[in-house]
C-alpha cells in the first residue's frame, strides 16, 4: 500500500521545526506503524539524510516508549493500541497523514518526534510508591487482597506511561496518568498508610508540570490501555477526603 | 513520604555527559511555593479550583432552575407574575425582615459567579501554559465535543448576558420603557424588541451548552463517579440543558411574535 508521511522534524530541543513529506510506496500492511519509520529511516540513510528520531523499545505495547500524535490522534485512529501495535492496514491506502511529537510543555521536544517524559518520573518520585521494607517475596495470601480489588488495580496498573492522555487532553493534563499511578496503590491494602499523604502529593507534583482536567474525556479514547476516567474521579474524591482527614490520627504526614 | 524538594536533579544539566543531559532535557522540577493556610493550599491547585467550580456550578444550577420556573408564571398573566416577584421580596418573613433573605441569596449568587469566574480564568491560564505550542496538524477529537471545547466561550456569552440582563430588567438601564415595580409589562416591552429577543435566545442556547458539559463534568470533578449512576450523569446534564434551553427560549420567543402579549 501507499502512504504519504508528513513527519514533524525538529534538530534539536530548541531548533525550528517544520513538517516533511515523504512518499512511502508499496509498503506492506503487515507492518506496524514503527516498522514503517523503520523503511522511512533505512530510505532516509540510504540518500544520506539524517533518520526521524522516535522513541521506541518494546514493540508490542507494554513499555510506552513509542508516541507519535497519529492524524490528529496519540497513538493514531484505532483504540486500545499503542503505536508499535498499529498496523497499517488500519489506515487507508493513499492516505496523507501528519505525524507530530506530543506537545505539552511537560514533555519538551528532544529531537523530531521524540520528547522527554522525565515529568512523569518526577510524578512518580513524589508519590507513585508504597514505602515498604524490600527483600524477599512475601508468602502468597499473606495480605489478603479480594480478587476484585485485584482486578480494579489492575486495571490501572495497566498504565505503561507512554504519555498519550497528556497529548490528547485539549489542556494537556496529566491527570489520567496521576489517576492510574494512584489508584493502583490505593485500591490495595498496601498502598492504605500513606493513601492520603500520597494523593497531595501526586496533585501537587503533577500540576508543576502539565495543565488540569476538564472533563472532556479524550485521555480515556487515547490511552492504549483504556484506563478509564473514573479513576480520575477517585483522584479528585481523595483529594478533597485527604483535606477533611485528621491524617494525625491516621498516621499519615501533614 | 518523600518530598519532591528531597529528590535530587541538580545534575540533570550541567555535569552530566551530552547523551544524558539530553535524555534529561526536562531539568528540575519548578519549585513551587505553596500557601500555608490549607483552604489557600487547596486552592492552590487545579484539582481544588475545579472542586470550586463544581460546587458553585451547581449552586448556580440551582439558582437557573428557579429562576426558569418562577419566569414561566410569564404565562399565566401579569397578576401572577408580579405576584411572584412580590414575594421574592417578601421571602422569610416574618422571621426576617422584609428582602433580607433575597439579598442573602443575591450575595450567594454573586459568591458563586465570582469564584465560578475567577477559577474559570485561572485553570484557562494553567491549561495554556501547559501547552504553549499547539499541535501543527489538525487534531482529530474522539470524545471532547462541541460543548466541552466551547466552555470558555459560552462562559463569557452567558457573563456578559447576565449583565445585559440586569441592565435591561432590573436596573432598568438598557430598556426605555422600564417602569420600577412593574416586571410583567418591562419584560414584555423588553421582549417585543427583535435584537433583544434575539439576544435572550443565543445567550440560552450558550448557557444549554455549558449546562450539558458543566452537570456532567461536576459530578466527575467532585468525584461522583459510580458506575451504578454514570450513564444517569449524562442524561441528568442534557435534560436540565435541554429544560433550561426550551424554557427560557419559550419566553422571548412567544413574546416577540406576537402570541404573549400586554
Ligand atoms: S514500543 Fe513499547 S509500547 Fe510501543
């Protein structure tokens, strides 16, 4: 099949940048979209031009590196995939598409379509943990945890933190991201001593970065792992319960 | 729990070698100063003024239902109506001395204007330092609608409209014809002008689509969420919408055409 790439190209973090075509003919819909800036690079190398810069590790969706804003969309039209898992058989042959870096202050452009997610880190140094002793697993069933419980955290575990729910988000928020990072330890036994301090702290830090949510939903559409935005509203619940807690009496900081 | 201000990332970039500093480029984090006082901390953050703008939002949710269905005594004459604009005044007497308690509301009102504005404006301000560069291409939105992208600007039609509207009907000034103490025949005066009435109608339609976005997003905001009640959330928003949108249109649509009349 074929496809026109207008791929955002930028040198560096600070350097203009500006969109590129580039003809791809007689690709094979097999391939996944990566695979295809893979084709792209190897042409680009081959007349000596310099090669698109993109994140990317895993290839099958679960390390969140890959990020490209997809024709308007974080991780392109189809739901639930990350862009290492678009085929393109999913796009229509002939089509022109636009593939853009994330933009977001939070996620500054390193080069071409990649940028850097260390924002999301801090997010998570601030309070996406459990402070617990380390060592050696604990007995299976020690800490009884129901299955459903299990699931639900699951569910936001499942967050890869590729960042596509700040791409998307009209303010580019962070908030379904923060939401998953907290509710995976909220919803279990372990995550209950710091649950409240952990909310401030999450709310804080992630509002140095990104903007704030105002309910419109396009994260849980993008989100290759369809978190959904209830888990936000757990976020904003804890976080008014958090000022009304007398964390004092549950041994909790602040 | 650790502090942010306790991570160390002094290094991210001097120091470091030129693959790391750029693998690092987001640097330390802003310090930011936070009030001590919690309510100011609280109100501090996107999260609280938005729990600002909830609740205030359904104040006035409250407030533009009332005032629809004391309006609509529009129709059963001017009797009624100016009966009932009476007895706004009258309310909590005896117990209260005679438009105490309809100043109480007002000063209410105003309360949850202001803080609705002045978080409103704030959070746009966060939202777009969040991105300073727009996507180049044109976004393709799946769930954001026309609603939900257009508060800001149906926010300000309706804040403007709001002040038309005092103008034109209580303080008299953006209507000739206003008589003090007369309300039925000064909105009809008022309606049976075709700008004005054309302005009371798009100023409804703007206050219909923030009312569809705004009763949803509240609850999610205030953290209503069950999944019990989610879809009712959705139906909950556009019904009072749509409620709001008839029965306000209903008024200066009647009147200037001519089948409501002195
Ligand atoms: S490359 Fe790992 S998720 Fe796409």
């Amino acid at each position: 099949m074929d496809l026109n790439l207008k791929v955002w190209r930028q040198a560096g973090p600070d350097a203009p940048g500006r969109f590129e075509t580039y003809a791809m003919r007689g690709v094979s819909e097999d391939m996944s979209f990566l695979e295809l800036f893979d084709v792209l690079n190897e042409q680009l190398e081959g007349r000596g031009e310099e090669p698109v810069a993109f994140d990317h590790d895993c290839r099958e969706g679960i390390c969140g590196s890959c990020a490209m804003m997809i024709g308007g969309r974080a991780h392109g039209p189809e739901t639930g995939t990350a862009t290492c898992q678009l085929h393109l058989r999913k796009l229509v042959d002939g089509d022109t598409i636009a593939v853009e870096p994330w933009r977001a202050a939070g996620f500054p452009i390193i080069k071409d379509l990649a940028v850097d997610r260390a924002a999301f880190d801090r997010i998570v140094e601030a309070g996406g943990y459990i402070t617990a002793p380390t060592g050696s697993a604990r007995d299976a069933n020690e800490i009884l945890v129901p299955k459903e419980a299990a699931d639900a955290a699951m569910d936001a575990a499942a967050c890869i933190g590729c960042g596509a729910c700040v791409a998307a988000c009209p303010n580019g928020a962070a908030q379904l991201f923060t939401a998953a990072k907290y509710s995976h330890l909220s919803l279990l036994p372990q995550g209950q001593p710091e649950r409240y301090t952990r909310v401030v702290a999450l709310v804080e830090e992630t509002e140095r970065w990104f903007g704030s949510c105002t309910n419109h939903g396009e994260c849980e559409k993008a989100c290759p792992k369809e978190i959904s935005i209830d888990f936000i509203a757990l976020l904003n619940r804890d976080y008014v319960k958090a000022q009304l807690k007398n964390r004092a009496l549950t041994g909790q900081k602040r | 729990m650790t502090h942010t201000q306790e991570v160390s990332t002094a290094d991210h970039r001097g120091g470091a070698d030129d693959a790391d500093r750029l693998a690092r480029y987001t640097g330390p984090p802003i310090p930011v100063r936070r009030p001590r006082h919690p309510v100011l901390r609280f109100w501090s953050t996107a999260v609280g003024k938005k729990w600002v703008m909830a609740l205030s939002g359904l104040a006035l949710l409250g407030f533009v239902l009332a005032h629809m269905v004391g309006n609509l005594k529009l129709y059963l004459g001017e009797s009624h109506f100016n009966e009932y604009a009476e007895w706004l005044r009258d309310l909590g007497e005896p117990a209260l001395p005679r438009t105490v308690l309809l100043w109480g509301m007002r000063l209410g009102l105003i309360a949850a204007f202001g803080l609705h504005i002045v978080a409103a404006a704030q959070l746009t301000r966060i939202n777009h330092k969040a991105r300073p560069v727009q996507y180049q291409s044109h976004r393709d939105y799946v769930a954001a609608n026309f609603a939900s992208r257009t508060m800001r600007w149906t926010g300000v039609i309706v804040a403007l409209f709001v002040l038309f509207h005092l103008a034109d009907l209580t303080w008299g000034n953006a209507n000739p014809d206003f008589v003090p103490g007369d309300p039925y025949d000064n909105v009809i005066a008022s309606f049976q002008r075709v700008p004005v009435a054309i302005i009371y109608i798009v100023a409804n339609l703007a206050l219909a689509f923030h009312i569809f976005h705004g009763a949803w997003s509240m609850f999610q905001s205030l953290g209503w969420n069950n999944p019990r009640w989610n879809a009712v959330r959705r139906y909950f928003a556009a019904t009072f919408a749509a409620v709001i949108a008839i029965g306000n249109i209903s008024m200066p649509l009647l009147v200037v055409t001519g089948v409501v009349t002195k």
